[in-house]
C-alpha cells in the first residue's frame, strides 16, 4: 500500500546567505523525500523561510531596505541554493505570504476562543540594545546596555495546562522525539513546572510580524508563527480535504538547538488546536568546521553555493550525508571531503563503471554479456546486491542514513575485490562465457548500487543508469538485460589532488 510521507525542515531566518548547515537539513529532507518517493509512497516536502521577528528586522536595518523589500530580495538565494542542489520540495513556504497569515491569525484565533490566551503585565529588566527582557543574573553580568526596568502589558498561551498531556505523549510514543537522548533531554526539561508562553509583542517595540486578531496593537511572537507554517501549507485554513490528507507531518527534521520551540511549543499549540501531533521531531547535530562552531565573526562559515561550484552537486550531498552520523556532531574539513570522494566516490564507484565498461567495451563490444552459467564465485555478489534494497529501506527508515550509505559502497568495494580475483581479462582470452559471466554479475551489482544511490546523488547515479542502458529502476537481481549497449563516458568523479584540484591526465 502506498503510505503518505510529509516531511518538513525549519524554515530559515532570511537574515543572512544559507549556509552549510541549512543546506544539509534539506539535502536530508530531500533524501528522505526521494528514498520514499522511489518506494512508491505519496510525498509531500515542505521547506521555506522564516521572515519575521527581530533577528530579520535587524537584517533589514542594517541594509536600510525595508523588511518586505529585504525579505525579497534574499529569498532567491535561498531557492536558488536549493535548485542547485537539486531540492525537490514541493512548496516553499514564506511567512510574509497572505497565506499563511490568514493561517496564523485563524490559529491565534482559535487559541484565544478556547480559553488557552491571557493577558498579563510582566515587569522585568529589558535592554534596549538587545531589545528583549533579561534575567536579573544577565543584568548582573554587566553584559547589557542601557538596561532599563520596564513594564509590559502582553497576551500568554497557557502551555501549562498541556504539561502533563504532553509528558503521557511522549511516554506513550517512543518514536515522537528522536534520536532518544533527546526525547530525555525533554522528558528531563518537563520535570519542572512548565511556564506560559509569552505569544505577543506590543506594536510599540516590535512591529514586524503578524497582527494579533484580537489585539491590534500586538504582533505575534515569531515562534508561534513560524510553527504554524508546517500546518498552513497542506492546507490548514483552506482545504481541509489536503489536509486530512497529509497531517500530522511524519517527521520534521530540526537541529538540536531548536528542540524546546518544536517538541514543547509546538505540540502544546497543535493540543490546544486541537489538532493531533507529528509523528516524529528529529533532532540532528551541529556542523563544526574542525571541531570549533561555524561563526561569521570566525569567518569559517562554509559556503555551499562555492562547494558546489567546485565539485559538482553530488560529492557535496554525498559527504553531508555520508559524514553525519544522525543525532551526533559532524565536522566538516576540507581534507575529510577530499578523501571522501576519492575514496567513495572516484576510487570504488567511479573505478567500478569504468571497469566494467571498458572490460565489456573490449571483450564485447560494449554490449551487455549474457549471466550464463553464475557458480560459488557469483553467489556472495549476487545475495548481497539482491538483498541491499531492503537492508536500506530499514536502515534509512531508522534514520541511519550513514550506514545506508556504507552498505552500499560495501558492495561496490566487494565488487571491485571479485573483479580482482575473477581477472574476466583473463578468463576472455580462453573462457569468453566465464568473462561474461563475471562482468554481467559486476555490471548488475553496479546497477543495483547506482539505484539505490539515486536519492543521495540523483545526478551521477542517473548517469550511470543511462551509461548502462538500464531502463527501470528495480533494484532486483537479473533485471539488466543482456545485449544491451553500453554508452561510452567520460571519468564519473575525476580524483582529486590533496588541494582538492581536480588531477588530469597529461
Ligand atoms: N527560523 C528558525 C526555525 C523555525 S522552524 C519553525 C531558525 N532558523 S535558522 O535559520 O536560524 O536555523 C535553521 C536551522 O539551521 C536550525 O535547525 C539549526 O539547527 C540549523 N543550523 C544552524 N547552524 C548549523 C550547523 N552548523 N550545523 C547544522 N545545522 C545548523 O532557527
């Protein structure tokens, strides 16, 4: 049966040029998007940005543009970005949209009418500079400038009241909150008495947001719009068919620093809504350029626009998702990527295509040799390939995308080392059947390995495909035919040098 997979990443601020880090949640979600895709499941991936709040007003201050105006004008980096790194979202949500603030203000709206909104004064330090309330122990720090005391008037959503709900949720579903360090970390935070959520912020002080219905003089805090994008998209003030269809999400993809706002927030609004909760809140690591935080003022902030150029879209979205091990810290160097792809990419899958096609195009006129008669020698190669789409379906639905990956380069290397000891070069000076017994096996174990790449690297993956004339997508042993005519090629991924330079015969 055909199972429905919606599958959003966080919507970035557009206060700045994306960066790695936003790029590999998408390259993730898109992944995900097209192993489920190729499986045959209803897909629906949702990413796009986060236009409101102060951080974005500030952006647009800086560059003294208006924030409409800021906001269109970086968008396209963003979606550009993401074409080149070949994004198949479906939609691309932005928060500025007519949209999504009619969604936002019939959420707020809702709220309030069930009785989950008050209004408060809250007196406390705020610093002007920073133009938020501080604690008493950040005043203390010295850290802040012009602190002043100042006495607020503003609308709360009583998350409190779901406290418990939220904590017999989480019990009940070990599988909401992942990887499980993080569903303890919550049910840790959850511990404490949980406090309201402050959901306003007086026109006075900060103007760029969505209007609250029932308060003109206040816009909405950005948490609370930015949550409601995954439900505005599938439809949720205007087509409820859509979105009986697609909600709740099956897996929103986050980075670890934005846990709370998703997996306490958020569920504590969609209770309150009424509404039931995605199925799955992922959590991933950080990206650390050799060990210390990527950071503007360190000026080590990786540019994936730049990578791409120079290496192609595939190496890049291979190492993101062949480095990272979910749930953990990555790093990223440039030696680490260098290495990756020689070894992966230009070494073992590369060096296999152009074996098999130059041994075929020698020994047979490029055209795909017959099975014939496979023995003991064959039956490792063949069990692995015939069995790999399965072991990667549980691998990637248990969100080790890493060891899907290595899965298959174990059978290209396995694939590789069986050509060493088969010598079909040979063999086709006595044993031409035997040969070709050997290359259709390395061919089909190519094959099956090319296709269940595709999500990873659609490009070269897709190349290969067509190199080999295969025509579906089936990772079944058997299904490339012999007689087939090979395409001639050039290198897949030409090695590189230690400065990453691309090494070219002289
Ligand atoms: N706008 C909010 C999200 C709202 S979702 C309803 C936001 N935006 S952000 O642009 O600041 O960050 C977006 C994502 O980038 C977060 O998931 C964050 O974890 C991720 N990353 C930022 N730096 C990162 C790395 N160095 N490595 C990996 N991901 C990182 O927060």
């Amino acid at each position: 049966m055909r199972s429905i997979f919606y599958v959003t990443t966080p919507i970035y601020y557009v206060n700045d040029n994306p960066h790695i880090g936003h790029a590999y949640t998408t390259i993730l979600a898109d992944v995900l998007a097209r192993y489920h895709r190729n499986e045959g499941d209803e897909v629906f991936f949702l990413t796009g940005l986060d236009e409101h709040g102060q951080k974005v007003q500030q952006a647009a201050q800086k560059r003294g543009v208006p924030e409409q105006q800021h906001c269109d004008e970086l968008a396209p980096r963003f979606s550009n970005l993401w074409k080149k790194l070949e994004i198949q979202n479906d939609d691309f949500i932005r928060t500025t949209e007519p949209r999504h603030v009619k969604a936002v203000q019939a959420a707020l709206q809702k709220v309030y009418d069930a009785g989950d909104v008050y209004v408060d004064e809250y007196e406390g330090w705020y610093s002007v500079a920073e133009e938020r309330f501080i604690t008493d122990t950040e005043k203390d720090s010295g850290h802040f400038r012009d602190v002043k005391r100042l006495k607020e008037r503003n609308y709360f959503f009583k998350m409190s009241k779901y406290q418990e709900r939220l904590i017999d949720h989480i019990n009940a579903h070990p599988g909401f909150i992942q990887p499980e360090h993080r569903r303890n970390e919550i049910l840790g935070f959850l511990r404490q008495p949980l406090g309201d959520l402050c959901i306003s912020r007086p026109k006075a002080r900060m103007n760029w947001g969505i209007e609250i219905p029932f308060d003109k003089d206040y816009v909405t805090y950005v948490w609370f719009d930015a949550l409601i994008n995954y439900i505005t998209v599938p439809g949720y003030v205007d087509d409820p068919k859509k979105f009986k269809k697609w909600w709740p999400a099956s897996i929103h993809l986050i980075g670890k620093d934005i846990l709370t706002t998703h997996a306490v927030y958020w569920p504590t609004m969609l209770f309150s809504l009424g509404l039931p909760l995605p199925k799955t809140i992922f959590a991933h690591g950080w990206w650390l350029i050799g060990e210390t935080k990527m950071s503007k003022s360190l000026g080590n902030v990786i540019d994936p626009l730049s990578l791409v150029d120079q290496y192609g879209v595939d190496p890049v979205r291979y190492y993101l998702m062949r480095e990272m091990v979910l749930g953990q810290d990555a790093n990223f160097t440039m030696e680490s990527f260098i290495k990756r792809y020689n070894s992966d990419l230009a070494n073992d899958f590369g060096n296999l295509l152009n074996r098999v096609s130059g041994l075929i195009g020698k020994y047979f006129n490029s055209c795909v040799p017959k099975e014939g008669k496979a023995g003991a020698a064959e039956q490792p190669i063949h069990d692995a390939a015939d069995g790999l789409a399965k072991k990667i379906e549980e691998l990637i639905n248990a969100m080790r995308v890493h060891e899907a990956l290595e899965q298959v380069l174990v059978l290209i290397r396995n694939t590789n080392v069986y050509m060493e000891h088969q010598a079909p070069w040979k063999e086709a000076k006595t044993n031409l059947d035997r040969a070709g017994t050997i290359l259709y096996t390395a061919t089909e174990a190519l094959r099956i390995s090319a296709i269940l790449l595709l999500p990873v690297i659609p490009a070269k993956a897709q190349t290969v495909l067509e190199i080999l004339g295969a025509s579906g997508t089936e990772p079944e042993w058997g299904k490339l035919k012999a007689g087939t005519k090979l395409k001639s090629h050039a290198a897949l991924f030409p090695r590189l040098d230690a400065e990453g330079k691309v090494i070219t015969k002289t």
